[in-house]
C-alpha cells in the first residue's frame, strides 16, 4: 500500500502519474494498461497517479482508469480536482471512491477548464483543497454534510489524502502564499504532501528546510518530470500553469538531441532522484512526456546504481531560474538564514477600509452597535431591506467592485475582493498556477493574492497569516443579498 511505503522510514517510494486522454478506449488507454501491467510486474512502482482533466480540457474520468488498475494489483493515486466539482458532488465522489475501494486521493484545485462545447466551460471551484481536506476528516471522523445520519451499516471512511505545494515560485508574495497554505492543508488533515514539478534542486531542500523548520514529518514525494524537448520548450516559454523552467535546460537538451543523447534526460532524472533522496524526501512522483515503462525502468536501475556510490556521476540535474525569490539566502560561511519578508508595499490603501471595517462590524465600538440595530430593524421591512442592499451595492461596487456575494469576505483579503478580483475565486490564498506573479486564467493581469500580500500590514509574518483560520465555504443561498444585513443577523 501506498500509506505503508510511505511512513517506512527504510523505504523509498515511486509513483508514475498516468494521464488518461479523451475517449474511453482506443491505444492510448491500452498504452496506460500496458504500462501499468508492466509496472506491476516490476514492482517497484507502488502507485500510478490517474490525472484528473489535465490542463482543463476534458478526458476520461480517473476512476475509470483507477478500477482498471485496482484489477491489475496496482494502487491508484486519484488526482481529486475542485475545478469541477461543487461540494455535493464532492462527497458523492467520496461516497463513489469508497465502495470501490479508491482510498489515496491527492486533493487539489485544479487548472482553469479550457474552451470545451460551445466556448468556454464556467468554472465551479465551489471549495478549495483546505476546505475539502477539512470535509474529507469530518467524514472520516464520523460526521456527515448537512448533518445527516448514516446507518450502522456503513463502514467507517478511510482515506489517504495528500494535497500539493509549489516549492519553485518566483516572487516573495508567491512562495509565501504556498507555504502559508501548505500549513493550513495539514492542519486540514492532509496526509502526505507532493511537490509541483520542477528542476531547481535548491528549491527542493529549502521545501525540507521549511518542513524541518515547522516541525512536520509527513512524507513528501518530490515530483520529477522528464521532458522531452518540446514539452521542455512549451514549459520555458510559460504554456504549462506554474511551471518555471530554465532557459539552460532547454538549451541543455537542444545540445542533447543533436549529439544524439537520447538517454541523457533519463540520466538527469536518475541523478536527480538520488539527489532528492539525500535530502531527506520520502519519496519521488515520476512523470513525463510519453514515456515508456522501458525508460522509466532505466531511470530506477540508474538510481539503484548511483544511490550507493559515495560521489554520483558528472550529470548536472539541478537547473535554477534567474532572478526569483529564495526563502532561505546562504551566507558566507555557507549557513543558511530565513530571508527578511517584505509584505505591504501597499499597505496604505487597506488602511481606512480596516478603520471603517473595525468600526461598523467589531461589535465593540457604539457606532458599530447601532448600525447592527439599524440593519436588523431594515431586515424586517421588505422595502427597508430593499434600500439597504441598494445602498450598500452601489458603495460596495464602487470602492472595491463587489459582487454582492452576501457572504463578504473583503476583511480577509486586505478589502480586495476575490469574488470578482480572482477567477477561480479562491478565499483562502491563490491556486498553484501563477507564474512570476502573473495570473495563470489571464496572463496580463497580476495574481489577486500577490496583490492582497502587497496590501497588508508590513509586520505581517508568515505564521501570523497561517495562525489565521481558513474561511469556510461561502453560503450561496445569501447571493445577492444584503452582507450587511446577513453578518448582523447570524
């Protein structure tokens, strides 16, 4: 089992992510059995994720692909993607993944769906990967959405649930917002933690160095990707959400292919491994551009090989992006030190919304009482309630393009709103797609939550933004609503 591979201190885990294409047959799922059966045989591949709508263009549905290999003898590792999913369909897929025995499930949000049947699909994004890490322990712990009653018959819900972090951001505000968010997906119960891809080996150690510095022993599955060319160019070039790869590499493997070094990228991934494993991961997440089970089965011998020797091979692995931001910064003595944050260089702009915000909705402050009374007493008169959702729909709009969601969340946000500022809508803290601190929906535009981080209070820490508790689901029965009305009636 996967759960057991992983906390075996002695052991060192491989899985392959296996990406199920359109269609519900023809040879490309046979190639995916294929490989499976062969990875089967080999043995050394405990799991083979099954990818969930990559890219946001529809495919064939993990489970699909996941029943296929519980058959085989092969766990599956299901990509669990909230991009498409709201909270009712969420358990029902939990439900689903249950009785069919589907138990690792690696929760995350998802890309931005693609243009599909006739344009462009909405997006759901309904709950983030806190949020669903949270329901997911709920239910395991016995409790049921909406409060509902299971009979004694059913068993109790088991479930190995791993979410994801990007170690590889370019930007303080990005790498920040990851770490903060990888806190609060433990805190939600996650299990076991996977890296986004990448190809900075010092961007992996300071993940460990992170984790180490926190105090959390979940196992973690670096994520190593072998590209071939073309993928490494579209990787370079920003077509791949989130990806950061270096101009180097690229021309490393342009040097390759013309000397005819078919396995050279295979080599690098094998030395990578062993670099990874002396870091301290538990593991490693294979994947790649068409591979065959052959190559990957040559990258594992090569990793046997090297991981005894007491120096590896001259293959250089480990390829940095210019100019990003690093956590940890190495000082001359060669000691790493955590790298001062810098937060609100805008702070300025939350600093009157914050001062009417604390003395309208605190509770404590007289104004702030009589203005509750005054939006009860508008609550029960139609006409009244009318005129004050007008009113706060044009002030709203105005100063920070409301949506009118009734379930405002702009006080966690440094009063920017995520509603109509974040295209998957995320309350929580960004999704893994940015990319040198540009949104991955649309490139031109900067992230919403780098533009939050720019706007908070300069003594804003990274532990004091992970102490903050994670905002649940939004209520939609309040859309369109009064939030003034609805925060004063609760």
């Amino acid at each position: 089992m996967l759960r057991t591979s992983l906390n075996n201190p002695d052991e060192f885990t491989f899985t392959y992510e296996l990406v199920a294409g359109r269609g519900c047959c023809g040879r490309q799922i046979e190639q995916l059995l294929e490989f499976a059966c062969a990875a089967k045989a080999d043995g050394r591949i405990k799991a083979l994720s099954v990818t969930d709508n990559p890219g946001g263009s529809a495919s064939l549905a993990p489970v699909a692909i996941g029943e296929e290999l519980l058959k085989l003898g092969i766990e599956p590792l299901i990509h669990f993607s909230l991009k498409d999913k709201n909270r009712s369909q969420i358990v029902s897929h939990i439900y689903l993944y249950q009785r069919l025995g589907l138990r690792s499930l690696l929760v995350m949000g998802g890309d931005f769906p693609n243009s599909g049947y006739c344009g462009q699909a909405r997006p759901v994004f309904d709950v983030d990967s806190i949020q669903t890490l949270q329901l997911m322990r709920e239910m395991e712990s016995g409790q049921q959405p909406g409060g509902c009653v299971l009979s004694r018959e059913q068993p109790q819900l088991r479930l190995f649930k791993g979410c994801v972090v990007s170690p590889f951001k370019a930007t303080e505000a990005e790498q920040v917002w990851q770490y903060v968010n990888l806190l609060r997906k433990v805190r939600a119960g996650a299990d076991f933690i996977v890296s986004q891809l990448g190809f900075d080996l010092r961007r992996f150690e300071e993940l460990m160095l992170f984790l180490q510095r926190e105090q959390i022993r979940l196992p973690v599955l670096a994520n190593v990707f072998i590209p071939s060319l073309a993928t490494a160019r579209a990787m370079a070039a920003g077509k791949v959400p989130g990806v950061l790869l270096a101009q180097e590499l690229t021309a490393q493997m342009e040097q390759e292919a013309a000397a005819g070094h078919s396995r050279a990228r295979l080599d690098r991934a094998a030395a990578m491994l062993v670099r990874l494993k002396r870091m301290g991961c538990q593991g490693v997440h294979l994947g790649g551009s068409a591979l065959r089970f052959e190559e990957v089965s040559y990258v594992l011998d090569r990793f046997a090989q090297w991981e005894q020797a007491s120096e590896l091979p001259d293959v250089v692995c480990d390829f940095s992006v210019q100019n990003t931001w690093s956590f940890f910064c190495r000082r001359e003595n060669g000691e790493l030190t955590e790298t001062p944050l810098q937060p609100g260089c805008k702070s300025g702009r939350a600093q009157l919304p914050a001062f009417s915000q604390h003395l309208l909705f605190s509770r404590q402050t007289w104004i702030s009482k009589l203005f509750g009374r005054f939006c009860r007493f508008c609550a029960k008169g139609e006409r009244r309630a009318t005129a004050l959702t007008l009113l706060e729909r044009t002030v709203k709009r105005l100063l920070f393009q409301c949506r009118m969601c009734g379930d405002c969340t702009l006080s966690h946000s440094a009063f920017l709103c995520p509603q109509s500022g974040c295209p998957k809508r995320l309350t929580n803290g960004p999704c893994g797609g940015s990319r040198f601190g540009f949104c991955e929906v649309h490139p031109s535009r900067r992230c919403f939550w780098v533009r939050v981080y720019e706007c908070l209070a300069p003594q804003t820490t990274l532990r004091s933004l992970a102490n903050q508790p994670h905002l649940p689901p939004k209520d939609w029965a309040l859309e369109k609503t009064s939030a003034w009305i609805n925060f004063f009636s609760k």
